[in-house]
C-alpha cells in the first residue's frame, strides 16, 4: 500500500489524527479575519444572545424571539461555557464545525476514490508509473476546497449551515459506507457482514439527521434522500434486482430511521410541554416560519439569478456536479460505486432545492449543497479524469486539457484561500496596532461609545441594527 492510499483507506488513526489537525489549522487561518469582528452577520447576534440566555436558566424564545430551532443556540452555549461569553466563542464553535465537515468530506471522498475501479488516483502514464496527480489524496483536495469555499457565500459568519453540515457529513458517510462495504453481485452470497445485520447504523444516520433538523430544517430534503436510500439499500448494494430490493425487511429499516430522525424533535418538544412552554415552542418554530415562508412569492428571473450567480462563482465546482451523471448512465446493471455517485449527485441537487425552498436565495443559504460538489469536484478531477484522459487514444492536447483543468481548480481555490489569508492578516496587524478591528466595524464603535453613556441599572433599546450591541 502506498503512501497516499493509507490516507484513503482510513484505517490509521494517525493519519486521521494528522488530516483532522491540518483541517483544523486551515479553517482557522482561512477565518482569522473574522476573529476580531464584533459581528459579520445579523443572525449570529441572535444566536449568540439566546445562547448567552439559555446559560442564565431562560428556555429558548423566553427572551429573544427567532424562528430557527433550538439546535444552533446549544451548539452556541456549549462554547459560551467553554470559552466564555465572548464573540470568540462563536468564532471558535464555526472553526471546529467547519474542520469537522472537511475531514467528513475527506473520508467520503477517500472512500469513493478508494472503491473506483483499480482502486488508483490515476492512470499509470507511458512509463507506467503513476503521474504525480495520483500522489494527491483527493480526500484531502475535497477537504480543503470545501474548507475554502465555505468562507465565500457570507460564509464567515456562524451562520446555521456550518453547524448542520457535520451532521449531514456523517449521515451520508455511513451510508456510503453501507452501499460499498456490502455491495455484491445480483443473487450474490457475500461475506456476512455485522453491519448488514444490525439497526445500529441505520439509528445512527437516523439520530444525526434529526439532530441536524434541530439545527436547520431545510435539511429536511437530504433528510428524504437519505430515507430513500435506506428504503431501497438492497437495490442501491447490487444485492436485489431493482423490482425486488422494497421489501418487508427494507421497510421495517426505513420505519426505524424515520422513529430516529423524529426523536430529537420529540425530546424538544417534550422539553417545553414539561415547561408549559408548548405555545411558544410552536408559534416560533411552525407558524413564524409559515408565515416567514409567504414573505418571498415566486419570481423565477430572481431563482434564475441566484442559480447563475452560483455558477459563475464556484464554476468548476458546478461543471464538476453536472458532469457526474455521465458516470452513473455509461454503466449498465446494478453498481455499488455508480449507486454511490448517484446519491452524492441527488445529495448536491437537494442541497440546491433546499437553498432555492425559501424563495429568499441567501448567499448563505448556498453553502448548504457545498459539501458534495467538493466531493464530487475532487473525485472526477483527480480520479476519473486523468483515467479517462490517459487511454492509449490521449495525445498532448489531452495531456495540456487535463493539467489545464486541474490547474483551474486549485487556481480557483488558492485564489479565494489567498485572500482570505491576507485580510486576515490586515485585521489582525490592525487590531494590534490599537485601529478598527474590523474594517468599517461601526457596531464596535457604538456598543463603545453607548458603555461610557449609560448608567447603573439604565436600560437601551435597539431598533433596526446589530442586536450584538446588547452584549457589547
């Protein structure tokens, strides 16, 4: 085994270890330009004073009014308590989550790339050695374009899509991870695996899906997906011809994730009926987000805008997606890693459908479908491609179109992480030498100016701006 295939087999905790600090340093010097600012988005505000009031005893929505569940705000007390009631806390709670995701990504990735066939990065070239494409792990390529892109898109606020997506991260591994692991030939006797045997791992997507509802719930899209997959696991493995893969056994296995995707939901609002809080619970969860949800009519130039604004800014990316289906439809007959391909394609598209749901297309609303563009961007990038474009029929103008894609997408990337990098730096060496912390940061200024003005026991309200001047 080589060096770059014993990060895609995983099995080295070492590596892990090391893949996980190395996302964990990136996302952190990637968002070091938010570290000194009082506040980058609006939402965050809210997040961070409902949290702060939750850890003084109130429930949430007592104080506060938001229309988002109750996940994000104990994901927010949770580093409160660690780290303190200070913005650094949500600063560091995005870094973490974000890490997280990349590393999520990374095994995807790594198992996806690690399952095509010959199990290589790339086709050997002329001398059949292999180029130095296929020392690149795509897992790590995925990660760190994904932990780079999720700074674009308003994307360095702690906004609710950086503490879902773990979540969802996770879920879609294990599935992966039940489709490859046990994926035989029709009619196949392969080896009894625990996995095919136990509910565990079908609880386990179950209870992370439904923890991620509690964060979000526009994940309620890939939440269906993956129920479909888990309905039809047999058919997706190869194991049951399409027409026989539902069965008694398939339906009982979706049953019991649904009962686990509803059961965090159900704790909650167990929580607050204990509370005689039921009212709340449901006017801020159910009808403020009906009634939020018929703010936005529909206005196809506006979803057609968002969608082409998208394109135009994460390009390969999306190239890379809509490229993917060719893949699943050149093959005939039941294929695990065709199967897999499929459901990270369908994974993109219902992260897009529910960034498009609200009708309200913000830019954040877009780092939702993230995380498999990543994955599929590096896995037809780094794998298929230099196969496809090493058969014997190549010739230099292939050779030139592969390495110019390929240079195209790192260029991209390094592109956005050089930026990122360099405002950070300015913020930072502005902060030390006592200026703004945060270009323009008039939030700072005000919540400054408004401590030297008030009293003991004076109360202020704030009408139409950043609700974080409450806190500062």
């Amino acid at each position: 085994m080589t060096d770059h295939e014993t990060w895609w087999k995983g099995s080295d905790a070492r590596n892990d270890l090391l893949a996980f600090g190395f996302f964990l340093v990136l996302s952190l010097a990637l968002r070091t330009q938010a570290f000194p600012a009082s506040v980058v988005d609006w939402d965050e505000s809210l997040y961070f004073l409902i949290a702060k009031d939750l850890r003084a005893g109130f429930m949430p929505y007592e104080t506060v009014f938001e229309h988002k569940p109750v996940g994000v705000f104990l994901i927010f007390a949770l580093f409160q308590t660690l780290l303190g009631d200070r913005i650094v806390a949500m600063r560091v709670a995005t870094i973490v989550a974000v890490a997280i995701s990349a590393f999520l990504v990374k095994a995807i990735t790594d198992l996806l790339a690690s399952r095509t066939v010959g199990e290589v990065s790339a086709a050997p070239d002329s001398s059949g050695r292999s180029g130095p494409i296929g020392r690149l792990a795509p897992g790590l390529v995925a990660g760190s374009l994904f932990a780079v892109y999720s700074t674009t898109n308003w994307g360095l606020a702690a906004n609710t899509e950086h503490f879902f997506t773990p979540l969802v991260c996770g879920a879609f591994l294990i599935v992966v991870r039940l489709i490859l692991d046990m994926g035989t030939e029709w009619g196949g006797r392969g080896p009894e695996r625990r996995g095919d045997r136990s509910a565990l791992p079908v609880i386990g997507v179950g209870l992370l899906m439904g923890v991620a509802l509690q964060v979000k719930y526009l994940v309620v899209w890939e939440t269906i997906l993956l129920g479909l997959a888990i309905l039809a696991l047999e058919g997706l493995r190869g194991t049951a011809s399409p027409w026989r893969a539902i069965s008694g056994r398939s339906l009982a296995r979706t049953l019991l994730y649904g009962g686990a995707v509803v059961a965090p939901t159900a704790l909650v609002v167990a929580v607050f009926w204990s509370r005689g809080m039921w009212e709340t619970w449901l006017n801020s969860n159910i009808t403020a987000n009906i009634a939020y949800g018929k703010l936005a009519g529909i206005a196809p130039t506006l979803w057609a805008d968002a969608m082409i604004g998208q394109a135009a800014s994460q390009s390969v990316l999306w190239v890379a997606a809509l490229l993917t289906p060719i893949y699943v439809l050149r093959g005939r007959g039941p294929n695990p890693l065709r199967a897999v391909v499929l459901l990270l394609f369908l994974w993109w598209v219902a992260g897009l459908i529910g960034a498009a749901s609200t009708r309200l297309f913000f830019p954040h609303y877009f780092l939702q479908p993230l995380p498999a563009a990543c994955i599929l961007s590096a896995w037809l990038v780094l794998v298929i491609l230099p196969r496809a474009l090493s058969w014997p029929a190549r010739g230099g103008t292939l050779r030139l179109a592969r390495w110019g894609l390929i240079a195209l997408v790192f260029a991209q990337a390094i592109g956005l992480a050089g930026e990122a990098l360099w405002k950070g730096t300015r913020a930072i060496d502005a902060r030390l030498r006592g200026g703004a912390p945060w270009p323009n940061d008039e939030p700072a200024r005000v919540g400054e100016a408004i401590r030297h003005d008030i009293q003991a026991g004076d109360e202020i309200y704030v009408v139409d701006y950043h609700l974080i001047l409450y806190h500062l």
